[in-house]
C-alpha cells in the first residue's frame, strides 16, 4: 500500500512514476482519510480535513461580500450560487412639490328681485332672476319680471373661486431605496465527504479562500453569536418591507384678492334699456331701490377689478419607513496572515 501525507503529494509522485493524470469520474476507493491517505490517491478527494459546522448552521461556504457593482462570481471550486443578500439599506425620500391653480374671480349669479322697496329687499315677495351657470357678464335674458311685481333688487357679492392643487391625489414618495453591500455566497457541487475524524469532514482544497472571499457558515435570523473557529460575524438581509409617500398637496384661501363688478338690469331683452345698476366687490353686496319703471328682462356685468389673488400650497410631505427583512447572519474565519 502507498501511504502518502496528502493527495496533491500523491499525484505528483505518480506523474514521477509515469502514471496518467488522475481520472476522477471513477468511483472513490475505501480510503483510510480520503483527506490524507488512501490505496488509490488519485481515486480519492482532494482537501483536507476540516471541522464539521456546527449543529443548525450550514457551510462551509465562500462568502464574497462588497458593491454590487463589483461582485465577483463563484469560483470553480465552489461554483453553486446558494445565498444573494444585501448590507447597509439607504433609503432616501422626496414628494414632489406642491403648487396651486389660480384662484378665480366668479360673478354673482344673478339678483334677486323683492316686491319690497325696504332694502334689503326680504320683507316682501322674493323673485330670483338667476344668470346661467358659468356666466361671464354677457347680455343674457333669463325670464322676465313684471314691473309690478318687483320694487327693489338685491345683488349679492362676488367670490373667488378657491385653488385647486396640481399635484392631483397623493403620491408615491420619489427617491432611491437601495443598498451599499452586496453578499454572495457558493458553495462546492461536490458533497460533503467524512473523514476518519466524525467531527471532520473533507473540503476540497487546502487552499486560503480566493481573493475577496471569506470562509463561512450561515444560519437563518440574526443569530446573537458565532460558534467557536469562525468569530467575523456579518449579517445580510434578502429584501425590503414598507413604503414611502407622500401627503396630500392642499391650498390655502386666496390671498390679496380685488373682484368687482357693476351689474345691469334691463327692460329689454337686448340689454338696451336700463332700469338699475350698482357696483358690488368681494366684500360689498348691494340693495337697490331706485328702480327705472319697466319690466326686468335681461342682465349685463361689467368687470371693473380681476384681481383674484394667489394661493398658499402646503403638503406634500413624505412620510412612511422602509426595512431590511429576512436576514441571515454569515460567520467567518479571519483571514491567514
């Protein structure tokens, strides 16, 4: 029997020998340490003896961690993909601005005719003469009021149309979520073979992990401590939970507002003939009692003022949380000096 302290020994004394290159596609021999000696070394796996992960802890695997951008893949020793995980989320959250339309100055909708001459006209018989919605001072002539019915007139103020936000209904929060470190970890297609030791088993290679590459164990959670030999404890998460957005965008009342208006009653249906007009503004309603003798049939408005003003925006702001979820914590060797 051939009895060599390492199969990387062994191989290089059979090449000596004149042996062919090892064929490892057969089956594995009986060895005494597959790790260390066997009948037939190049029948036998390469590596060494290595203690076994601790119960409930999985590996040994080769954990690459850094940006993403960087991530190197597997090396061919170890060249299953079995964990992608991130470290260190950065979340960063902004709501568009907000902004308001115009206010508007609106007309009065109309007058209302009293068959009082005591101003305000609400002591006697009450007749609307209602302009159509949405007018804008033009000749119109909605009916016709009889002279006899009517002995004075109200006409109520003008408004401002409140501002309506741009931003429309809430949003979601614009930004960036993302993380600073990328983990991978591989892990060797090869099963794990035991070594005479049962508290060994046989890694592939007695090699230092590649560049960039730790040699670890995994478990799922966050585990508080790291089992003995292997003391870098480093904790990655496979996602994201909740969310960002935004509060609703809202405008205050108009503000610095001048509306106002001179309203025409006619006894025509042309606005030709008038039997009353009087100024009203924002904070000015009117009651006229000075009636010209004639039927009213028809209504103008002449705008004097068209200053509505500006509105405050106010909202908009973000509000929500996002984070990491579903983490497992990796523990590594430290690096040989």
């Amino acid at each position: 029997m051939i009895r060599l302290p390492s199969s990387r020994s062994a191989t290089a004394l059979l090449l000596l020998l004149g042996h062919a290159a090892c064929d490892r596609t057969l089956p594995f021999y009986e060895c005494d340490d597959p790790c260390v000696e066997c009948d037939e070394p190049c029948k036998c796996p390469e590596g060494e003896c290595v203690p076994v992960p601790p119960i409930g802890w999985d590996g040994p695997v080769l954990l690459w961690v850094g940006p993403g951008a960087e991530a190197q893949p597997c090396p061919d020793r170890a060249i299953n993909i079995v964990y992608e995980g991130h470290a260190d989320l950065r979340a960063t959250a902004s709501c568009p601005p907000c902004e308001c339309g115009p206010p508007a100055c609106e007309l009065p909708g109309g007058v209302v005719a009293s068959s009082s001459d005591a101003c305000p006209g609400d002591s006697g018989v009450l007749t609307p003469f209602d302009a159509p919605a949405g007018w804008d001072g033009g000749c119109v002539s909605p009916g016709t009021i009889l002279d006899s019915a009517y002995a004075s007139v109200t006409i109520s103020s003008t408004t401002v149309r409140s501002c309506e936000p741009m931003a429309g209904p809430p949003v979601p929060a614009q930004g960036t979520i993302e993380w600073e470190v990328f983990a991978r970890a591989c892990k060797s297609a090869d099963p794990l073979v035991a070594c005479n030791d049962p508290s060994k088993y046989c890694a592939p290679t007695s090699e230092p992990p590649p560049p960039g590459f730790s040699q670890c164990v995994a478990k799922g959670g966050e585990q508080p401590q790291c089992p003995v030999g292997y003391p870098d404890r480093r904790v990655f998460f496979a996602g994201v939970s909740g969310e960002l957005g935004c509060t609703d965008c809202l405008c205050g009342p108009p503000e610095g507002s001048d509306c106002s208006v001179r309203v025409t009653g006619y006894s025509d249906a042309v606005c030709t003939n008038e039997v009353f007009k009087e100024d009203v503004s924002l904070e000015l309603s009117a009651c006229v009692d000075t009636i010209v003798p004639g039927d009213l049939v028809s209504l103008s408005a002449t705008v004097l003022s068209d200053s509505p003003g500006v509105c405050v925006p106010f909202g908009g702001q973000s509000f929500g949380q996002v984070a990491p979820i579903e983490p497992s914590t990796f523990c590594c060797q430290l690096p040989v000096d």
